[in-house]
C-alpha cells in the first residue's frame, strides 16, 4: 500500500477490547497524579457535597420533609487507624453502585450537572472515588438511597480490583459514610486536629457546613465577605477573612475581585502581605477555589510576576482544571482572570492611596523595592507611585522628589555601590545620591526624569561624571599630564585633570562601570550564571567599550594640595616626587577601605595596599629627613614653640 493511502476499514472479529490494569491505574493516581494524600479527603469531602446537591435536584421536597440539615462529618480514629466522611445526601442504590462508584471514569456528577446546567456540582471526571485506595488498603462505602430509604447497602473493597456488596439495614436516613482504614505511611491522616488543619483550607468556601469529629462549629464558619453583606463596614470584614485566611503574613489592605463582564465570573479578594520581598523574591499566594472547593493552593501564576506581596482567593464555576484537579488548564478562562487580577490589584492599591493613607505608607515602607519594580512594569502604577514610592539613597529613604529637590533639580544616582573616593564625594556634596545598583531604582529614576522633565546625573558614567568633573580653566602642558599620570595612576587607570567640590579633596577614583561589566559577562563562568538571553543583550551593551580603562583618576586642579605639588615639580623641588607618592598611597589606601564593604568599589583598580603603606612611611621619612650641610635652613614658622631645655 501506497504512504499516505487510506486503510482498509477493520473488520468486526478483528476489534478487541483494551484492557485496564487497575492496580497499576491506581498505583499512577497514588504517586504520580496527586500531588499528596490529602487529595483523597478533599475528593470525597466534594463527593459528600455533591451529594447534597444531587438530592435537592432530583428530590427538592423530599430534601426539605426530611427534616435534617445538610451536614458533612469527618471523624478520625488513631486506634484503628481510619478516616470516614459522612453526610446526608441522595445515597446510592444498588445499581449506581455499580455503575458510578465501581466504574472508572464514569462520572454521574458531570452527566446531572450537564442536564441541569447545576454549577454548584464540583465532580467532573469520576477518578474522585478511586484517589482514596491512594492512601487505603481498604474502603468501605454504607449507604441509603433517597430513592429506596427502606434499603441499605455496603459495598466493600481491597485495592480497587475487586469489591463486594452487600446488604445491610437502612440508614436512619438518606445518606453515605465512606470509611478508609489508611496504610500504614498514611496512618498520620488519622489525627482530628490535623483534619481539622486540611479541612478549614480545602472546604473554607463550601455552602455546607463541615464538621471534624464531635466539634459543633463547622471548621468551614468563616463569613465569606464576596457571598453575604456582613454587618459593620466592609473593609473590616475583608480584613478579618485575609487575617484569618492569609496565614503566613499579616494583610496590610485587602480589596475585592469583581466578575468582569464577557470575560471571568472569578470573584474574590486580594491583600498587600505583610512579608519581606526584595527584588526577585516571590511570595506571591494565591489560592483558587472551583465551586467551593479549594482546587489550586498555590496558584501564583495567576498574579503578575511583579506583585510578589500580594495574596489571596478568588473562586470561578469557569476555570477548567486538569486531571488531578490540582491545577489550571491555561485556556481562555485562565488568560481572562491574569487580566483581571491585575487590574484589581492596580485598583485596590488606588483606592488604598486615597481612602487609607496609614495602610499605604505602611506599604510603600515594607515594599518600596518591589514597587519601583511594579511601577516599571505597569503605567498607572508608574502614575500612581512616581511621588510617593521610597528609593534607598545614600541619605536613607527618600522619594523621587526630594531627590530631586536635594540636588537642585537634578537627580544624582550611583552605578556603582560606591566605597573609597566615591562615598568620600558623595559625603562631601552634600547631596543624596540614589543607590543604582539595588533593584529597579535606575530604570525608576531614568523614567521620572523623562516624565518629569528633570535632569538625571549618573555617577559612573562617563556623560554623568562629566557634570560632577569640570573641564580644567587651562589644559596641563602634555609633559606635566604625563608626569602626573605615571606618578599617581595604575595600570587600568586614566588620569583625567579636573575641578570639582569640595576644594580640599586633591583627587578621586571613579571606577567605569561598563568596563566592569564587561569584565563580569566574560568571565569563563558567565555563561552558567547569566541566562543566554540576558548574556546576549549585555555583551551588545559592553561591545562599545574595549574595557582597557577600568577606572578614571579625576585630579582636582583646584585643591591647594594638587597646585603646590605642580608648582614644585615645574620648579624642579626635589620633594615633588615624594609629595606625589604621599597622593598616590593616599589614593590606593581610599579605594582599599572602600573595597572592603563593597564588591566591585574603587578597591578593584587601587592598586597595592601594602606597597601603599610602605609608601606613606617612605615619604613621611624623605620629608623629615635632616637637611644637608651647607642648604640653608627651612625659617620657622610663626607659633613653633621654642626648642625645650
């Protein structure tokens, strides 16, 4: 037969059945499809609900003669290491035990919710049942059916192979308990207050009340602020369910998720947490819930990647979710509630900023560093935080404005984290300086200055020292700039004469920071620390500088220090050079305290501490020195006190 030819169409005796190993079915569910045992409970705590559901469909006026409230029980016994989940539902007849409970995959749950179109009903793909041999040896289902309450049945089984019904009497009334004697590495689930842990989370938002072994209050009592206007102020009732929901961090605010028309019917509520972030820290939580029932613990990805302080719940009857009903499928529905999570969280840090300034500066004071991050990544929040989100400075915390005023309209940032002659500079303008090298904070400044039509100084740079750094009134004569340069710069280091504040500061190290990039991508290892793309872009970023000159000596024309030094060597004093080599250890001393606290400072291009220091005593001796016989003797100076007896 030709490739691509249609084939022949098979003939009846060649159809076989394909066969279902359901031992190793379950083994699958056990260690590969849940993620953890406690799946199990939460599977047949929603049949349990579902339950309840089914007999208000099929029976309404039969549900409300009966007399007794729709409840959910789940008791633990240590002793015989069992688990059983109890309600009063619809029940089962003999037939649909067969049919739903011993047949995988066939869901009758999913089948009444399509012929009524119920969205409170949570199955959907008939695996819930068969999660509990995950965690038992074997499972034991009594039962009475709503349609047959004279009836009883138990069905009974080892591993889900094989099973067995039987009959028992009827139940005082209509209703299920399912009972799990746990293997032994399970035994632990058979703890009350650790149910009562599990439970309070994955049943939170369920209609029907949840008990744990004889307690009266429901560990599901927690007032729902989307579903019921409590009495007293909103904001409190929001408060308090982040409080008692949020257990990780304290909520600083909360706001509500809103369904959005045409594109999610998610509702819930978010918080600003009360956790440390920094830069690339990620504590974003977010659980979603699938009508009532918890279905993603840890759903972060739903929130925008630069809102790693927010928390929260939201609940949607359109999210879709994946086999073990642990996850999300990334479909339409799932793209609609990213949207609409972040244009709640853009909004709830608005209505924050105006209603509750004390919330919003205990958040900008906890979060600043994440928020200039947010703000690069979101226009209105740009708008909303430009005047008010902290930028670490050299002065402490400060906003953008009174940067900008401290500088005088200007505003300064560091590439670099300083150290040495820089912090030495920076002390001495008495100016703050904003911290360029943290998170966000250059990227943040560049996009106020364009916005606010500033001027934005970028110390480091070779255009942002050139504003710090004059243009000397007169050029140095090449031969004395070629003195100087061998003097007082190291290999690495150009000599730039300059003049710059304060006066007395004879000379500064400026270390260029494209250069020490340059120098950090291509080290042998960049590859295994910088991912490709981000490696890609800095090397086309490096490749203007050829990263000979890694830092620039700028030498102030207008220190006294730096005009009696020249003036000696144009006249020839012996003591220039020495005086020169005092500047230069002067130098290398600086930049070493600098490197000290701080990787990358002027330290890396200073030269030799030790030869440095050897240096000062040399000159300290040199210009100490006795004077040679017949040089005529140094005049003595106004206030030296006479010599002592």
């Amino acid at each position: 037969m030709s490739e691509g030819a249609p084939s022949e169409p098979a003939r009846a005796d060649d159809l076989r059945t394909t066969e279902v190993d359901l031992g190793g079915l379950v083994n699958v569910l056990a260690t590969h499809l849940y993620s953890t045992p406690l799946v199990a409970l939460r599977e047949l705590v929603q049949n349990a609900h579902d339950s309840h559901t089914r007999r208000f469909l099929e029976d309404p006026d039969g549900a409300l003669a009966d007399g007794s409230r729709p409840v959910i029980w789940v008791r633990a016994d240590g002793a015989r290491r069992t688990v059983s989940i109890e309600d009063t539902g619809a029940g089962l007849t003999e037939p649909e035990i067969h049919a739903y409970l011993a047949t995988v995959g066939t869901g009758y749950t999913r089948m009444l919710r399509e012929l009524t179109g119920n969205q409170e009903l949570i199955g959907a793909f008939g695996l819930g049942f068969l999660s509990a041999f995950s965690v038992a040896d074997e499972v034991t289902v009594t039962t009475t059916s709503h349609r047959e309450p004279h009836l009883g049945h138990r069905y009974r089984s080892r591993g889900g192979e094989q099973y067995r019904v039987e009959p028992v009497p009827a139940r005082p009334r209509p209703g299920t308990v399912v009972e799990l004697a746990l293997k032994p590495e399970h035994g632990h689930l058979a703890d009350e207050h650790a149910l009562r842990e599990v439970l309070g989370r994955y049943c939170v938002l369920l209609p029907i009340p949840v008990h744990v072994g004889d307690d009266e209050q429901p560990v599901n009592a927690v007032p729902v602020p989307w579903r019921q206007s409590a009495p007293g102020d909103p904001y409190e009732a929001r408060m308090g369910f982040a409080t008692a929901f949020g257990r990780r961090f304290e909520p600083l605010t909360a706001f509500p998720v809103h369904p959005v028309e045409g594109a999610t019917d998610a509702v819930g509520l978010l918080w600003v947490q009360d956790g440390g972030t920094y830069g690339s820290s990620d504590n974003r939580d977010l659980a979603v819930y699938l009508r009532g029932m918890l279905l993603a613990e840890d759903a972060r990805d739903l929130l925008p990647s630069w809102a790693g302080f927010i928390g929260g719940v939201v609940e949607s009857n359109r999210l879709t979710p994946t086999a073990s009903r642990e996850d999300l499928q990334r479909d339409d529905h799932y793209r609609a509630l990213q949207r609409a999570l972040a244009d709640a969280i853009v909004d709830g840090l608005y209505e924050t900023a105006r209603l509750r300034p004390a919330a919003w500066r205990r958040i900008l004071a906890r979060h600043g560093q994440d928020l200039l991050g947010a703000a690069l990544c979101d226009e209105r929040l740009f708008t909303l935080l430009a005047d008010d989100v902290p930028v670490p400075t050299s002065q402490g915390d400060l906003t953008a404005g009174a940067l900008r005023a401290a500088g005088g309209g200007a505003v300064h940032v560091a590439l670099g984290s300083g150290g040495g002659f820089e912090e030495m500079l920076y002390r001495a303008m008495r100016v703050p300086i904003a911290r360029g090298d943290r998170y966000a904070v250059l990227p943040f400044l560049r996009r106020y200055a364009q916005l606010r039509g500033c001027r934005l100084v970028e110390l480091g740079s070779e255009h942002g020292d050139r504003a710090l750094f004059r243009d000397p009134e007169r050029p140095l004569p090449a031969e004395e700039a070629a003195w100087l340069a061998g003097a007082l710069a190291d290999r690495g280091e150009q000599l730039v004469p300059a003049r710059f504040d304060p006066p007395g500061l004879p000379l500064v190290l400026v270390p260029d920071r494209e250069a020490e990039l340059k120098a950090r991508i291509e080290d042998d290892q960049a590859d295994a620390r910088i991912p490709s793309a981000a490696l890609r872009l800095a090397r086309a970023f490096t490749a203007r500088t050829d990263g000979e000159v890694r830092a620039r000596l700028y030498l102030n024309l207008d220190c006294p220090a730096v005009r009696d030094l020249l003036a000696a060597y144009r006249a020839g004093h012996t003591g220039s050079a020495t005086a020169a080599g005092l500047l230069r250890s002067l130098k290398v001393i600086m930049a070493a305290a600098g490197s000290a606290g701080s990787a990358g400072s002027a330290g890396s291009s200073g030269g030799d501490l030790t030869a440095a220091l050897a240096g000062v005593g040399t000159a300290v001796s040199a210009l100490t020195a006795a004077v040679p016989a017949g040089l005529p003797d140094v005049p003595e100076s106004p206030g030296t006190l006479p010599d002592g007896p």
